[in-house]
C-alpha cells in the first residue's frame, strides 16, 4: 500500500500544460525498489512526465490530427490507469489520474502484488486509496464545483504541503483534507472513556439542530415511438446536517414509502452509519422487480459527523415520467416546421420552482424568421443560438397540457451551432424543471421519524425536491440515438 | 540569503539531477543543513529547506555514511526547535523517516536509525503534548506515522513492542487512537508473518509476542532481517487472488491473546477514517488468512456496514477480504449480492467515471468463491454475470470515451461466452458501432474519431470471425474514407493492427482492397491536392499487399499524372507520394505484369513532372526497373523497407528512399548540444619567415620608398593578417561526432575593424588523426583585437546534417602584427632601409602622414611577447 508520487498539473486543451504541484514518497519508491526488483523503472523527474501523460491522455499535440503514438486503436484500459511509455522500453504502470476541466490529478500507487504479468488493478488496494486521495484533493483545490483558475486555486496550492502532512505524510493515505472549517464552532473533546472518531475534528456545542434533504433526480430518453420504449429513472440523495451535542451521538433517520410505492434499490450508505439491516440492500435495480420486496421503513442509525455529508443514496423505478412529450419535426418548403406537445402527470404536484423546454437546432445556417405558437408560456427565439427556449413558469395550465407550433426558416448568412449527433432530422428538446417538497418514489423523511438521543431536544428540519437531469424529447420523425442506461 | 533560497528551492524541484550536476552535492547539503540550524530563517522557509530531503534523500545522501551525518544534524535541529512549532518538527520528523530508510540507516540498525527510534517513541508517548490547535494533527500522530513507514519498510523492526503499541491504542481516547491503531496492525502482521517462516513456531510464540516481552534489545531479531528476499516478500500484499501460497501458522483453537486484540480493533474500525479503516481491514485479513485458528466469520459484524458502504476503498477491501476468505466467509447469496453492487456501482449516476471504470474492472477480475479458471491476470467473466445483468453495462453514444470503451470491451466478452450466432447482444453491439461512424461521418471531434476506430478494433478483436458484420463495417469505413480522406491514417492504423494481432484474419486486406476500389474510381475533376496525397498514403500501403492487384491503382496513378493538372503541378511533396506508390509497386511480387504501366507512369514522371528531384528519381526507378532484375530489385528495396526505424538509412541508398520521417530527418539540419570542435591556434612562425628572406638577396631597389608605396595603387594589394588554427574535436563526445565530413566554418565578426570572413570548407575531421589546420585571413580595416564568432555546418557518418558552435576566437593585439609588405624578392638590406626610410618620414611629421594611437591594456605575459617581437613589424 502507499503512493510513489502525487502530481498536480494545469494544461489549456493540451498546450501550455504545466507541473503546479509534485510531492515524492522516497520511502514507498524505496518499496517499489525491493519489490520490483530488475523490472523496477524509476519515476522520471517532473520535466518527463508531462508528454507521455497528456498523449497518453490523448490531449497533447492538439493542432494534429493524428499522431502515431496518441491515437493508435490499439485498446488498452487507460482510465482511471494509464500506462505511461517513458524513453525506450519503458512503461510506467498504474498512473492513475482524474481531470476536472483543465487541472489534471495524478498519483502512482505502490504495485505489491507480485505477479509474472501485470496483476489486475482491483488486486491492489492502493488504488482505490488513490483514486479516493485524488478525488479528496479534486474537492479541497477546487471545492465540490468549483473553476479551476484563479487565485482560489493558487491559494490551495499553497496550501498543500501542510495540507499533505496531515492525510498522506510518508505516502500512505491516510484521510482526505479537510475542505473547510465547520460552521459552528467546534470544542476540542476532554478527555473521557469515548473514543472520539477519527473523522470527527471537535465537539458541537449549543443547541441541537438536524436538517435532512430528499433530493430526487430523474432522467429520461422519450422517443414518441411505438418501436423504441422509452426510458426513465429516479435516484435520490439524502444530505443531512447535523449539530448535535456529544463525542459519539446516535441519530436515526427513517425513510419511507407511501403504501405501494415501489421498493428504494441500490442504497449507499456513508461509513459513519452504524449498522444496516440486510433487507435494506436487497433490492437491486439489475434485478427484475419483486412485489415481495422490502419497501420500508428504511432505518439509518448514525453517528453524525461535524460538516455536511451525504447519508445515503438510492435509485427508484417509478411507473411514469413525471412529464411526457411529443417532439415532431417535418422539413416543408425550406422551412422547418416544429409541433411539441408536453402532458405533466396527474401525480406529480403542479407547482414548480421552474420549468424550461429548450429546444436547439443544429447543423444548419442561423435563423432567418421564427413563427412560433404557444398554448401556454412564452418562448424566447435566440437567433444566434438557434435555440428556441420555452419558459413555463411555476405551473401547468389546469388541463395539464401544453403545446408549441413553430415554422422557421434558416435563411441567415452565417452558420449556426454545430452537433456530430444531431443532423438531418435528429433533435430533441432537453427539459429543465425543479418540483419544491415532493419526490417521484414518494420517498420522505417524517420530522418526528428523526431520533436524537441527546440530552436537549434538537430542532429538526426535513425538506425534499425533485430535479431533472438529461430530460430528453427525441423527435420522433427522425433517428434518435439509442441510450440504454435502464434495461 | 533567504530570496536566494526559494530561487534555489524552485530550481531544484525543477530538475533536481540538472541541478545538482551544476552544484556540488555536498556543499549544497552542508548549507542546506546550516540554513536550518540558523535562526533567522523563518519556519516556513525552512519547511521548505526540508523538501529536498523529504523527497530526494538518495540524490543527497549519496552514502550511508553521508546519510547519518545528515540525520544526525537533523536530530540536533530537533533538539533545539522549540516545542510549539509542531509543524516545523513534524517535517523534520518526515525527512529523518526518509533520509534513513532510504540509505538503508534502518535496515542495517545503525546507531542513528536506533536513536532516531527511540526519539520517535518518546515523541509517541509523549502525552504531556496537548495540542492547542485541534485541526492539525500534533507531533504525536507524526511520530506514529514515522514509526509506521518504518516498520513497513523494514518488517519486523518493531515487533517487540508490540504490546506497548497496543497499550498505548487502547489508552488512548483522542483522535490519535487512530495512528496507534495503525500502527500496531502493521507491526501485528509483520509479526505474525515472522512466526509463520520459523519452523516449529505455534500458539506459545504467539501469546508471547502479543504479551509480555517488551525488551528493548533491538539487537535480538538482527539475524532474522539478513536476507533480502525475505524483506521483499514481506513488502508485499498477501492476498493475491491465487490461493494456496499463504504462509500459515498453525496455533490449533486456542489463540484467545490474539482473538481478542483483532476484535478490539475491528469493534472501533468504525471510528476511523475510510482510508485507515479500509487499510486496517486489509492487514487484519493477511493476520487472519495466515492463522487458521482464527476463523474469518470474525469480520461478519462489519460486512453489513461495509457491503452498503458508498466508499470505495471501503467496498474494495471487502472484495479482497472475499478473495482470501472465499465461502468461508461469504455465501453464495453474499457473492450474488458482491456482483450485482458492482454491476450497479460501474454505472451509478452519482460517482465519478473513474471510479466506475474501477468497479468495472473489479468485475472482470471477480473473486469467485468457486474460480474455474486459475490464472490470477487474465480477464474472466464471473459465471453468474448473464447477459441480462450485464445488459445494464451496454455502451451508449451518451457515455464518455473511456466508459464507452470498457463497457464494450466486457459486452464483446460477454456475447463471446454466450456464442454469437443468434445474440442480439451482437446486433447491439454493431447497431451501436454504426451510429458511432455515423457521428464520426457527421464531423465529430478527434476524440470521437479515435474512440470510434478503438471501438472498431475491439469489435474485430472478438468478433472477426462474424463475416457478415465484418464485411459491412469494411464497407461502411470505405464509404467514411471517400467523404473524410484525412482519416486515412486512421485506417491505415487499423488495418496494420487487426493484420498485427490476428494473423489468420483477412479482413485487413478486404478493408484494403475496399478502399482501392473506392479511390480508383473516384472521378478526377473533383480531387483536392489534400485529397489526392491521402489517396497516394492509401495506396502506398495497399501496394504492400502481395494479394492485391495493382492494376487498377497504377491506372489511377496513370490517369492523375497525365489528365489531372494536379499531376504535373510539380509540388515536391505529391512527387514524392507518387514515387512512394510506385517504389512499393516495384516491390510487388506481381511486378512483371504491372512493367509497362508502371514504366510510362515513371517515365512520364520523369520527363514533365515540375520538379527536378522528382523527376531523377522517377529516372532512376525507371532506369532500375528496366534494367535491374526483380531479385536485385527486391533486395535493393527490401532492406530499406525492413529497417523503418529511426536511423537514417545508408547513403548509397539514400536515393532510393521514401518519403518518410527518416528522410525528413536527414533533410533537416541537428543542433548539436554541445560544441562538438574547437579551433586551436598553431604557435606564430612571423620570425621565422623573415628569417628565410635574407636567403633571397637577389633585386636590387633603388628608391625602397617609392617602390614600396607603388604597391598600395595595384589592385587587390591589401595586406592581410594570416592565423593558423588546428581544427580538433573537444572532449568527451558522442561517439557519432567521431567522424565528420564537408565541415564548413562560418565566421561571423563582433566589429568592423575587419573585413568579412570567407566561409572554411573542410573536408574531413576524424577523431585520432592529425587535425587539418585552417588558415584565417583577416583583413584590418584598424588593427584592434577582435573576437570572432565562429559555427559549422558538417555531416556525420550516417547522413545527416549538424549544426554546432564552436567556441569563440579571440584575436589578440599582437595577433594583428604583421611583416612589413615588401615584395618577395627584396633583400633584408633593402627591408632594413625602407624600415629606415619610413620611421624618418613619420618622425619628421611632415607630408601626409598621420599618427594613429591605440592604447589597450597588455598583461606581462604579452607585453613579453611583444617585446620579443623584434623590429620590422608594423600594425596593420
């Protein structure tokens, strides 16, 4: 177990890239010595290893369109290992790497398996402490979504080196660093006969608060065809905050179903739980659906830490979209005609926080003139973009249907935006919506589900919302690519 | 001082060996270690001091020796830090582990490592080291992490304090139980390790080291840590996927000691971090897989919690405690449920990609409770992932490049093992091919294009022996070649490569042919430049084939030459894409029926193409066609064509040669590095010569005077000032530079004092012969000392061309003297006169003469020379 070597390095789509930050573990590369023995290659100085990293990357050279070396079809697995060929014969074996937008986080674990050919990678715990320690870094330089430049960034860096003598000092992992300081502020725990969790940097101390948060996602691929089934799918997380008092408190949360609600499958849940009923993780959404399967209630006994953090994660197979559409395109006499057609599903509450169809059109000139009829809403023609944008607003009319009829020409000089996936009559229109306090599973936390065993009585808030993501309307007088993520 | 540090630090992590190459090593260190011991240098520059050693202590410490010093003075700088700037101590701390681990201070027990021990078990249980700021970890935590890098780069250094570690864990109720615990679980197993290689050792060994012995004679076990082998062997990891090699220790039941300190770490494994818990339940894996007493249901409590974990290390080392405990510790169920998590977790919405590329490759490496295969490397599908399961993995247009990838690389093994004739797994898998070159022909990035050309190799991989999609994708990629001719490339690379791992399949050529059919009959009028040189890369490598009948490319090649205008444009490089095609043709085994077309397209090459080089060429393949036999041809060609690598090939071949990178590497002129030669003056032999004209006493001159002013109005009398230099090799070269030939120097002037210098053409420098002397003819304009900057073009024995400079030549005052210009045939007596002559003419400052005053400052050594430098001589 352990890491040779940890690089952090910036690039602008392949040029410019530079070495920010490189932290050597002589004492594991010392390791990788005794245990490799003649096989042993040695990591090469920093000013080496940007070329074969960015080409194995497939990014390096850019300007070309095809070097030898960076698009061979040869397959070999290259993420999240890669296999760095360094001057002659030379390979440098598992690099893994993760990359946010222009900043590129790669480590090199320790191989301590000894095998005659190259052992497979889950045979080596190192690397899924590395990916774990580089996917910790991602989040302390960058924060959870953040922009890879700036002064932000730099400050981090600087950061580093302390940051890396606490959680990795002589190459093994040992935590991720911490991304910020606790709101509250946190006591430092006396002495006592509880051991304090490593995780857990102090004491909360005042009044008791416990926040839960149902946020449920769902995507889907409508086609409007009898031929091709469409597709949906739910999944949800649960966010909890927690400022409760004591070294070692209990909190229960308790998930759960309306009466016939279709059973949470494929349940994560975050290491400071405690203990978890077998049922709980039986339901799996690669298995067929079982009338028969634990559906609740779903107990989590934890033990909070200070931040934020994400107690649990499930997927749902719900019956219907909570919004179903209609997408048809025809090409008349130089004109493109759109008709759309959206129905929100009786179950699904009529009150968003926002509800958008976006409906782009790629691969011709720009628009000239746009006609465009509205049943309900207002559309919003960018020219430019070629992108007409249809604004709901927080509800549906009361039929629950609306429509759009368009006629647009693409008489503009100039070319309009581009797409490999969406020429001739290949479109789609991409729903953004958000739906305040209701899930599609039906999923809930109950406040007065919410056990703390503390001596005060905690404050206790549960909220929920439904969000979309990936909320495709294929055209369905054209070819729509076929997306199979739920069989 | 302190500026000049961080300049120093910066250039170091730069390039530490440059840097150091450029420094002396041990200086560098000595001040290294004084700037740390000085006081005025803050903390945080010093933190920086110690990176050199925390992560280059070899390159520093070259010796053992070097190595203790260095830790020596280390440890004084310990002693004398003060106590409250923990994080400065605890740096140091790290560059001690690491500077004596890495001289091997640790494993050969010298007297540092042992005094550097007992500091950091001072450190360790130093209690009274309350730390004030809670979110850094204090000194403590370090010194446990050392002690723990230690015992892992040695094993067995510390099993004899097995049960102090253990005390001080279980005292311990602040964060810090954590290190502890850490700690004694890697001494724990190497101990344990050690019983299991000592013959005859068993429950009392055990019970022994767990309890009790807390000797501090490190000199004990000494003879155990001898052999290397040993070491290495303990370095690695024990579960390894084939089972039967784990070392055992046979206790019987009874080993309660050792029962109970596992229990007691896994019962607050939950109070540790992911990492450490993750590595925690490694090591206690290897500790109960080696002692058969414990039965591996011990870990049942925790499996619940961690068979839900969203963790990946967590969920990774549940999966290795399955490969080392099989069905002793996870049913057929638990295994179901194993496979059925990865499946769900190699595509959940809310992880990473590379994360889920992880989980996908832990399904190709499975830890069945019951394998049928045996080899721990090769990639086998688990029995119970049907296509149905795996059905959730099927790649879409959607996903990323490198999911996409994985996720058709385990379908293609999936449909493999299901058979392929009546799979609709296939269908899929090619549906999902075709509209990926249909993205790929709608213009998709260089990223899509090559994921696609990947995706295709992979699908010929497993399904090459499916001939009716084989033969549609040959089609389709020749259809997608006709609209984007710049992927030709591409499909030369596929072709090679699908030629390269399956050698028993045709498809390549199919492919091949395919595109000849393609571009031959392509109509004419509406071929680009760009377009016709991918054409000729195509057909260059379809002329490789010896099963694919030229005719119709030479009737191309034929048509363009002779109908096209591009044809005869004359643009060098489509010449010489032409030849390449025609030079493959002469090496088709089918060459005598393809003669007459080929030598019409050559001998119209040769006579109208627009460019001369082309056109010899052209000649010379004509000529070679028709003269040479298909043998000779043949094995003229053929060596140039075996050796494609990076050397350049040999020169009497070199006319024969394709366009190719090796032939733009013989085009282009090298910079040498170095300089390679240097000029070195030969001594002055000015005396010397006038010394041989008093043998020549043969004119008599009446007027000196007149008669020596007289040669100043003849054209091109210009005196010069004559050097000699010796043309020699500097030191310690590449031995390619051994031989140069066509050497031509080029003089460049730093002034105008003088006139431009000829470029000097020389023939040959070998190293070990007498170097050539060139003579440098410098013409004064005002006779000043000067420097000339001087480089040189040569060629080396393998061809190609160099450009190197050559250390400047300084041309010094008294360089600049020169004998009087009296015509040869005048005697020393007349010389003497005219010298005569002339001093009175200046002495009396009368008439046109002007006096020129140079002043430069001379050392001793050339004011000697010049006083040396008798008479008869005047400037310029």
């Amino acid at each position: 177990m352990g890491l040779r070597v940890l690089w952090i390095i910036s690039h602008e789509g392949g040029e410019n890239a530079s070495i920010r930050f490189s932290r050597r573990f002589p004492t594991v590369e010392h390791r990788a010595r005794s245990l490799s023995g003649s096989s042993y290659v040695a990591v090469p100085e920093d000013s080496l290893i940007l070329q074969p990293l960015l080409t194995e990357l497939g990014i390096s050279s850019s300007n070309k369109s095809y070097v030898a070396q960076r698009d061979d079809c040869i397959y070999r697995p290259r993420s999240p290992a890669l296999e760095l060929r360094l001057d002659g014969e030379k390979t440098l074996w598992p690099v893994l790497n993760i990359s946010q937008g222009s900043l590129i986080l790669a480590c090199l674990p320790l191989v301590d398996v000894p095998s005659e050919t190259r052992p497979p990678l889950s045979s080596l715990l190192s690397v899924s402490q590395g990916l774990t320690l580089l996917a910790g870094l991602q989040t302390f330089l960058l924060g959870s979504g953040g922009k890879p430049y700036g002064d932000g960034l730099i400050s981090r860096l600087e950061m580093l080196p302390s940051a890396l003598l606490q959680v990795c000092p002589l190459g093994t992992p040992l935590d991720v660093p911490l991304v910020g300081v606790p709101t509250t502020p946190a006591v430092p725990i006396p002495a006592g006969t509880q051991k304090q969790p490593a995780w857990k940097t102090g004491l909360h101390r005042g009044r008791a608060m416990v926040n839960v948060a149902v946020t449920e996602t769902v995507r889907s691929m409508q086609y409007g065809n009898q031929s091709r089934q469409d597709l949906w799918d739910v999944y949800g997380t649960v966010t909890c905050k927690c400022e409760v008092e004591g070294v070692l408190p209990n909190v229960t949360v308790t998930l759960s179903l309306p009466p016939n609600g279709s059973p949470l499958q494929d349940i994560l849940v975050h290491p400071c739980v405690t203990s978890l009923d077998s049922s709980i993780l039986t339901s799996s959404s690669v298995d067929n659906l079982d009338g028969s399967a634990f559906s609740g209630p779903y107990k989590f006994p934890f033990s909070p830490p200070l931040e934020p953090f994400r107690l649990c994660s499930y997927t749902s197979q719900v019956p219907v979209p909570p919004i179903l559409g209609l997408y048809q395109l025809k090409e008349e006499d130089n004109q493109l005609r759109l008709t759309a057609s959206l129905k929100l599903h009786e179950t699904v509450k009529n009150n968003f926080e926002y509800c958008e169809a976006h409906l782009p059109l790629f691969n011709r000139n720009q628009m000239g003139g746009a006609d465009v009829k509205v049943s309900f809403g207002q559309v919003d023609v960018s020219k430019e973009k070629n992108l007409l944008v249809w604004a709901l607003g927080q509800k549906f009319p009361k039929s629950r249907e609306v429509s759009l009829e368009a006629k647009i020409n693409f008489s503009g000089q100039s070319p309009g935006p581009c797409d490999p996936l969406c020429t001739g009559l290949t479109a789609y229109i991409k729903l953004h919506f958000k739906v305040p306090d209701m899930t599609l599973s039906g999923c809930s936390v109950d406040q007065h589900s919410v056990q703390v065993y503390s001596s005060s009585k905690p404050r206790i808030a549960t909220s929920r919302e439904l969000l979309c993501k990936e909320y495709y309307i294929w055209n369905s007088t054209g070819a729509a690519p076929v997306s199979f993520y739920h069989l | 001082m302190a500026e000049n540090w961080y300049g120093r630090m910066r250039r170091f992590s730069g390039g530490p060996t440059r840097f150091l190459s450029e420094t002396n090593v041990e200086v560098f260190l000595t001040e290294l270690l004084r700037e740390l011991r000085d006081d005025r240098a803050t903390f945080n520059l010093k933190v920086l001091l110690l990176s050199p050693l925390c992560e280059y202590p070899d390159l520093l410490c070259s010796s053992d020796s070097v190595g203790q010093e260095t830790a020596l003075d280390l440890m004084s700088v310990f002693a004398q830090c003060p106590r409250k700037s923990t994080q400065f101590r605890s740096h140091l701390l790290v560059a001690l582990t690491c500077v004596l681990i890495c001289t091997s201070c640790v494993r050969s027990r010298s007297h540092v490592a042992l005094d550097f021990l007992d500091l950091l078990f001072q450190v360790a249980q130093d209690v009274s080291d309350v730390h004030n700021d809670d979110t850094s970890r204090s000194l403590r935590a370090t010194a446990c992490d050392c002690l723990q890098e230690m015992e892992t780069c040695c094993p067995g250094l510390l099993s004899q304090r097995l049960e102090l570690l253990s005390g001080l864990r279980q005292q311990e109720t602040s964060r810090l139980h954590q290190v502890y615990a850490g700690l004694q679980t890697v001494v724990l197993k190497n101990a344990v390790y050690q019983l299991t290689q000592e013959p005859g050792a068993g429950a009392e060994h055990l019970k022994c080291l767990l309890g009790g012995n807390t000797s501090f004679a490190w000199e004990v076990d000494q003879d155990a840590f001898q052999t290397d082998s040993k070491d290495s062997a303990m370095l690695s990891s024990l579960i390894q996927g084939s089972m039967g090699m784990m070392p055992t220790l046979h206790t019987g039941p009874d080993c309660k000691e050792l029962r109970s300190v596992l229990s007691s770490l896994l019962e607050e494994s939950y109070l540790f971090t992911p990492l450490c818990q993750a590595a925690l339940l490694h090591r206690l894996t290897e500790v109960v897989a080696m002692v058969p007493g414990i039965p591996p249901t011990i870990f049942r409590a925790q499996l619940l919690r961690l068979l839900g974990t969203s963790e990946v290390c967590l969920f990774h080392a549940t999966l290795l405690m399955k490969c080392a405990f099989t069905d002793s510790l996870f049913s057929a169920e638990d295994e179901t449920f194993l496979l059925k998590r990865l499946l769900v977790l190699s595509q959940h919405p809310l992880l990473s990609i590379p994360e889920k590329l992880f989980y996908m490759d832990c399904i190709l490496h499975f830890p069945e409770n019951r394998p049928i295969s045996c080899s721990d490397s090769d990639e086998a599908l688990p029995v119970l992932l049907t296509p149905q399961l795996a059905s959730t993995l099927l790649p879409t247009v959607f996903n990323d490049s490198a999911t996409m990838l994985a996720r058709l690389h385990l379908q293609s093994l999936v449909y493999l093992e299901e058979g392929v004739e009546e799979s609709r797994g296939l269908v899929y898998l090619y549906d999902h091919l075709t509209s990926m070159l249909n993205i790929v022909e709608s213009g998709g990035s260089r990223e899509i294009v090559v994921t696609f050309f990947r995706a295709a190799f992979l699908f010929l991989l497993y399904f090459s022996q499916v001939h009716s999609y084989c033969l549609d994708l040959s089609e389709q990629l020749c259809r997608l070649y006709l609209r984007h001719t710049r992927l030709a490339p591409h499909l030369i690379n596929l072709a090679n490569q699908t030629q390269e791992r399956l050698p028993e399949c045709t498809w390549a050529i199919g492919l091949l042919r395919g595109l000849q059919k393609g571009i031959t009959k392509a109509l004419l009028g509406q071929l680009s430049l760009q377009d016709l040189s991918w054409h000729l890369k195509v057909l260059t490598r379809v002329a490789e084939e010896r099963e694919i009948c030229q005719h119709c490319s030479l009737g191309f090649l034929s048509s363009v030459i002779t109908t096209s205008p591009l044809g005869v444009g004359g643009d060098w490089r489509l010449g010489n894409s032409f030849l390449a095609v025609c030079r493959r043709v002469l090496l088709h085994p089918t060459l005598d029926s393809l003669l007459i077309p080929l030598a019409d397209i050559l001998q119209h090459l040769a006579c109208y193409y627009g460019d001369a080089d082309i056109q010899d060429h052209a000649r010379l393949y004509y000529t070679l066609l028709t003269t040479v036999s298909q043998e000779k041809l043949a094995m003229m060609l053929a060596q140039e064509a075996a050796d494609n690598g990076p050397q350049v090939k040999k020169r009497t071949l070199s006319s024969l040669m394709a366009e190719n990178e090796g032939l733009t590497g013989a085009l282009t002129v090298h910079q040498t590095e170095t300089a390679v030669l240097c000029l070195t003056l030969v001594s002055s032999e000015g005396p010397g010569e006038s010394g041989q004209l008093h043998e020549k006493e043969t004119e008599d001159v009446t007027d000196v005077l007149e008669a020596y002013r007289s040669q100043f109005g003849e054209p091109g009398f210009m005196p010069d000032v004559t050097l000699k230099y010796q043309l020699v090799h500097k030191q310690d070269q590449d031995p390619r530079f051994e031989q140069l030939f066509n050497i031509r120097l080029h003089f460049v002037l730093t002034d105008d004092h003088y006139e431009q210098l000829q470029d000097i053409n020389v023939p040959c420098v070998f190293k070990g012969r007498p170097p050539p002397v060139v003579q440098l003819r410098l013409k004064p304009r005002q006779p000043y000392p000067t420097t000339l900057r001087v480089s040189a073009i040569f060629t080396t024995q393998d061809g190609f061309s160099w450009h190197t400079p050559l250390p400047d030549v300084h041309v010094a005052f008294q360089q600049s003297f020169l004998p009087v210009p009296t015509p040869p045939s005048w005697s020393g007596e007349a010389r003497l006169q005219l010298f005569e002559r002339l001093w009175e003419e200046i002495s009396s400052e009368t008439g046109d003469c002007a006096v020129s005053l140079f002043c430069c400052q001379l050392q001793e050594a050339e004011l000697n020379v010049l006083g040396n430098q008798r008479s008869m001589y005047i400037c310029g």
